[in-house]
C-alpha cells in the first residue's frame, strides 16, 4: 500500500483494481479514521494514491452499486466513489447534535 493502515476496507471495482479507503495509522486519527485513499491494480501489482474521501472513514462498509460506483457509509456519513473518474461525492454527514444516549 501506498499509506500503511489498519482496519480499513477494500472492494473490488472490477477484474483488475481493488479500491482501498479508510482505517487507521496513527493515534491522531484512530477516532475518526482516515481520508486517504488508494486502487490497488491486480495485473500490475502496483498501488496508486487517488484523491482523498471528503471525509474520514473508520469501520465502513463499500457496496458496489447497479452502475458501478461504489457507496461509502460510517458514523461520519454517506459517500459514493465513481471508478471512471475516480471521485468522491459527499452524499451525507453525520448530525452535528446526537441523542443523549447516543453520546458515550
């Protein structure tokens, strides 16, 4: 990988690429997760940085949509990656104000 991290998530994009986002590497951002990005391509065994996510992802989950993007959901928010372009579209953030018993 281009960025070592931890607990982040890949998906397959297609035959050749995988699309790597989110995790840790550091204790400034084991909270929140990060925004660095990455595909990794199968046939070159190379990685390439791509632009970040608008937002940090930490324990997300990525599913492949009908059309081929990618859809992006933590606690931060909701975020959809275009493989033809490789970006990142801000769907969603997360409230500002929490309910009470969602605060610890």
């Amino acid at each position: 990988m281009t960025i070592e991290r931890e607990y982040h998530q890949s998906i397959l994009i297609n035959d050749n690429q995988v699309l790597i986002t989110g995790g840790i590497n550091s204790i400034q951002n084991e909270k929140i997760g990060m925004k660095d990005s990455e595909i990794y391509n199968i046939k070159e065994d190379k990685f390439e940085k791509i632009n970040d996510t608008k937002i940090p992802h930490l324990y997300h989950k990525m599913f492949k949509l009908k059309n081929g993007n990618i859809l992006i959901a933590d606690i931060n928010g909701i975020e959809i990656f275009n493989p033809t372009t490789k970006t990142f579209k801000l769907l969603k953030t997360r409230p500002k104000q929490r309910y009470n018993e969602f605060k610890n």
